[in-house]
C-alpha cells in the first residue's frame, strides 16, 4: 500500500483552517444489558451472556434497563445537556453480523440528552468549550474475529466468528457540534476532549471507561478549510481510534494528509478510515454510499422514555463537580506542585491516580508509580498506561514499598510481573522470591562469607577505610540477587568487621 | 399522483436484501403508492396540535430492573445457527465493515 503523502504540520495549519468532530461511544457498567436481563461482562467465554433478546430470536421483546436510562441522563446533565422530555428509541436498519436483529435499537430525532458544552483544559491551562450536539442510547453490537487473511483485518478474510456477549450492552454515543478555532492545538484538543469525557463518566461511576477494551471509543472527524472560506471542507470521519494517544496522532495525521491532497488541487472524499496505530497512519475504509440509508423508524417493541422533572433534579443533585473545578480541588488536595499536577494531567493518569490513593497509596507514590514506570512500560509497548495495571494492584505495590517489603528497584521488576499477567504484586513477589531479605541472620551469613573471602578488604575496613566496605556490599547484594536493602548491610558489615 | 417510483421500491428492496423480479417490483410500487396516498389523507386531518405518535398504546417508561436473569447456554444459543465454531456463529467472510 502506497504511503500517503503528508504536508508538515505548521505549513497545513498556514493554510488551512482545520474543524474537528468527535463521536465517542461509552459502554455504561450496569449489570445488564440495555435491553435484556442478560449480564453485561467482559472477558467472558463466547456467547454466554446471552438471552433470546441479545440474538433476535423470534417472539423474544426487549425492555429497557432503568439504570441505564439514569446512567444517560447523569451523563447528559454532566455534559450541560438539555434533557428531553420525551426520548423515543428508533431503529438502525442495516445488514451486519454484529447485530443479529438486522437493526441496532438506537436513538434518531429523539435523543435522550442535546445541546450542552463541556470545557476542556489544555496543557497550558487555557480552558476551550466544546459545544455538544446530543447524547443518545443505544445498544452495542457483537463482535466479529475475521479468520483467514493475512492480516486478521476483514480483507482477505475466509470467514468470521461472531460473539454475541457485546450486542446489546448500553451504550450512549457523544456527539459534538463541528468545532472551531482549535487550531494548532487540534491534535491537543483531540485528546484532552476524549480525557475529559473519561474523567466525566469515571467521576459519575457509570463506565470501566478503559479503552483498550472498548468500554470508550472515539470516531475523530476531521475536515480543513481554506483561510477565509466560509463552506466547510469534506470530513472524513477515523473510527475506533481506541487511545488517548492515538486520538492526537490521528487526528494531526489526518490534518497533515488532508491538506496536501487539498493543496495539491485534490479531493477529500468523504469516507470512514482506518487508523493503524504501528505506522501511525490511516487507510481509506468504507466510502458513503447508497446502503448508508438506515431507514430510521420509532421502534415499535419500546414506549417512549418521559423521565419526570423531579427525577432529573435528584440526578443533577447528585452530579459530581465539573472537571475544572475537581482538577483544582484534587491538586490542592495532593499537595501537588504545578508540574507534578500537569504531569498527570497531560498523562490522562487523573482518575488513576485518584483511584491508587483512595486504594491506600500516599500522593506522591501513586503520582510517581503511574507517571514514572508505568508510563515508561506504556511507551516502550505503544499501549495506554491504564491498559498495564489496576489503581489497586499499584497501591498494593507501594504498601509493599512502604512497609519495606520491596525496595524501589524491585518493585519494578515486581510491576514487571503484574503488567506480564502474573497477578497481584503479592503474588508476584511469591512466585518470583523478590521480597527483600530482612533477616539480619541470611545476610550477616553472606556478610562473613564475603568478608572472609576478601580479607584484604576487611583488614582495610578495620584500618578505618570504611569505603572499602563498598566492594563487600556488591558481593553480598550479589548473593542475595540485589533482594537487599544495602543500608542494612552497610550497618551490619560494619558492624561485622568491628568485631574481634 | 404517483409518489413512488420505481427506482424507490429498487432501491428499498436492495437495502431490504429482497431480490425482487421487474415485474414484482412493478407492482410493489402501485401498491406501495396507494399506501403512501392513504397515509397522506391521514396527515392532511392531523393539525400541530395532533403529536407525532409511534404507538397506539398510551404507556410510557415501561422500565425493567438492572438484576441478572436467565440466560441461554452457548450449546443453545448456537442450537439454531447454520454453522459454528469455537463456540461462536460462523458466517461467511462480508464485503463490508461495521457500522
């Protein structure tokens, strides 16, 4: 597949006005599904979260799930939405495996929650609103692995397997309003948009909100406009970008791609693409054609949604503060310095690190774990660094840091271990022997042993050079495979070699 | 005055996945158009005061409870499917993407 040519960032944004536009779809945490009584799980053996109503099988009716229902409208009111009186489910019709009905039970011209705005912050500090135009209900569809090929992508395919565990899980799609002015801070913007609405719903409990399973996912459009023109430009809407990360790539990508065709004297044509996280680049996907007709009708086997006034109000009651505010009030909390604050902010780590202390863990262990080594590991394997490891296994971590069970240094190869699926760091550090030695016994035993073997050394340490102490600490850390506190055994050598 | 042509009902039977003869889709289109006619003497009654309704039932907010309940085994979920494999419904590679 040929390269795409791309024009230099700053040359594009010279010439060209870009307008962004952001679908994100968020899986909501209920116990069940939006329609069925069937569990909402992840990780789960294929098709055994399924009821009659999850494959349409005749006869079987879906009814809707009231926490769902109270899940949108939280998230509505989070987003500063008007939340409408009246909200009917509607019917997508179209033909895929993903969905064994043939339709997705959705939301058309009337939409649960629309109109609202949602400020994000910029590394800067400056504060952008992004308008919203609506959030709706919807159910998720199945999920399909494409056997032969290649390239497991659908291309080439010999045939695919469908999961049913997915279809139906709530979902309540985000979309915004076309967005000006971000300018050069676009693939920014991108991703601190995205972030925010993860800290939103993390804040209000109502979705795992990890991407790298899904549970949030971001179609990113996209679309440049010549300085000075009025008409907008052709979008072409990338889906599934599953990272905060790869919405900013993505986007800056698209910008760049875009208007080197446009300056070319080109074309955009209005398509889905694909983005390929490993070359950082998107590929033409589906173009917009007759069969994008869905044919949208109220659905009959579902009564329209009229949540009362005074269930609203005890929803927006009970609302979390607002990003911004949180932000300020977390920081402060903290004890975080501006940079440390920022740190974990620009890192989408605000939620984690919130998460790690309320598991136990101090401020400043559970910022320095997750913007330090996690989000080292995170970039040596180009994932999410909240993909790696769980708030509570990193508060666990640190409690054995603190407690003095693992230096810092193993408890890296500790975080190694988790990250690897061995399990907890309790168990970790069971299975691979990791914890510090600490009793004085095993290592006044490796002490004498080394001591003896250098006597040199210990005469020289006798004569008041207790620097030369330092080549018996590498052997006796050597013995013990580094799972000692070398202040201890400095102690103790010393100690060792004072005696007749 | 005919509403609907036959491009339409092409078009319509196309997305529907319904393969229909030229003759049949002749018909389709008078039938469908006597229908549209109907509907159109409906809307000509219907003043701004009338909503739009989607249900001749006057029930609202039938909810259900976020409690687990029964579900089918995989043996039984994939008791009616043509082919399957690994536990999951196999069907034939599509031209096509998800929606």
């Amino acid at each position: 597949m040929a390269r795409d040519r791309v024009m230099d960032f700053d040359k594009a944004l010279e010439l060209f006005e870009p307008v962004l536009g952001f679908e994100v779809h968020v899986e909501l945490n209920t116990k069940t599904k939006m329609f069925s009584a069937a569990p909402n799980g992840f990780g789960d053996a294929p098709n055994t979260n399924i009821s009659p109503v999850c494959l349409g099988l005749p006869g079987s009716l879906p009814v809707v799930n009231e926490q769902a229902v109270r899940y949108s409208i939280s998230l509505g009111l989070a987003l500063g939405c008007s939340i409408a009186p009246t909200s009917r489910f509607a019917r997508k019709n179209y033909f895929y495996p993903d969905l064994a009905k043939n339709y997705q039970i959705s939301q058309f011209d009337e939409p649960i929650a629309f109109e609202g705005q949602v400020d994000v912050e910029l590394a800067d500090g400056s504060v952008r609103t992004i308008p919203i135009e609506r959030a709706h209900m919807e159910e998720d569809a199945g999920k399909l692995t494409h056997v032969g090929g290649a390239t497991g992508r659908i291309q080439g395919a010999e045939y695919s397997l469908v999961d049913y565990n997915r279809a139906g899980v709530p979902l309540v799609e985000i979309v915004t309003k076309p967005i000006f002015g971000a300018e050069h801070d676009a693939p920014e913007l991108a991703k601190a948009y995205v972030s925010t609405i993860r800290d939103i719903v993390i804040a209000l409990g109502i979705s795992d909100a990890r991407m790298e399973r899904g549970n949030l996912r971001c179609d990113a459009n996209v679309s440049l406009r010549p300085r000075g023109q009025e008409k907008l430009g052709t979008r072409t809407e990338t889906k599934n970008v599953n990272s905060l990360r790869s919405v900013e790539r993505a986007v800056r990508y698209e910008i760049q791609r875009q208007a080197a065709i446009l300056a070319d004297g080109g074309t955009i044509t209005q398509e889905t693409r694909h983005w390929h996280e490993d070359t950082g680049t998107t590929s033409a996907g589906r173009p917009k054609s007759d069969a994008d007709d869905y044919r949208y009708f109220p659905e009959p086997d579902l009564l329209p949604v009229v949540p009362s006034p005074e269930l609203i109000e005890e929803l927006r009651a009970a609302l979390p503060e607002a990003p911004a505010i949180r932000r300020r009030r977390l920081k402060e909390t903290w004890g975080f310095t501006d940079l440390e604050f920022q740190d974990v902010a620009n890192g989408g780590l605000v939620a984690e690190v919130e998460l790690t202390i309320a598991a136990g863990a101090s401020p400043q262990a559970a910022r320095k774990w997750w913007t330090g080594e996690i989000s080292r590991l995170a970039n040596v394997q180009g994932v999410e660094a909240t993909s790696l490891v769980s708030p509570e296994n990193v508060a666990a971590l640190a409690r054995l840091v603190e407690d003095g069970t693992l230096t810092d240094k193993l408890a890296r190869q500790v975080l190694e271990g988790v990250v690897a699926g061995e399990g907890a760091p309790e168990e970790v550090v069971e299975k691979r022997g990791l914890a510090v030695v600490s009793d004085d016994g095993a290592l006044i035993a490796a002490i004498d042993e080394a001591l003896a073997a250098q006597p040199d050394v210990l005469a020289k340490i006798q004569d008041g050079k207790v620097q030369a102490a330092g080549a018996v600490i590498g052997a006796v850390m050597k013995a013990m495979r580094g799972q000692a506190d070398a202040a201890r055994v400095r102690e103790l050598i010393l100690e060792r070699a004072a005696q007749p | 005055m005919s509403e609907i042509s036959e491009q339409q009902v092409a078009h319509l039977a196309n997305l529907a996945r319904i393969a229909l003869t030229p003759e049949e889709i002749s018909s389709l289109t008078s039938e469908l158009d006597t229908i549209v006619d109907s509907i159109a003497k409906v809307q000509e009654v219907a003043t701004p005061d009338v909503p739009a309704t989607s249900h001749p039932v006057p029930l609202q907010n039938v909810f259900r409870d976020d409690v687990v309940g029964q579900t089918l085994t995989t043996e039984q979920a994939l008791a009616n499917a043509p082919e399957s494999a690994d536990g999951r419904f196999k069907v034939s590679a599509i031209l096509g993407e998800e929606q």
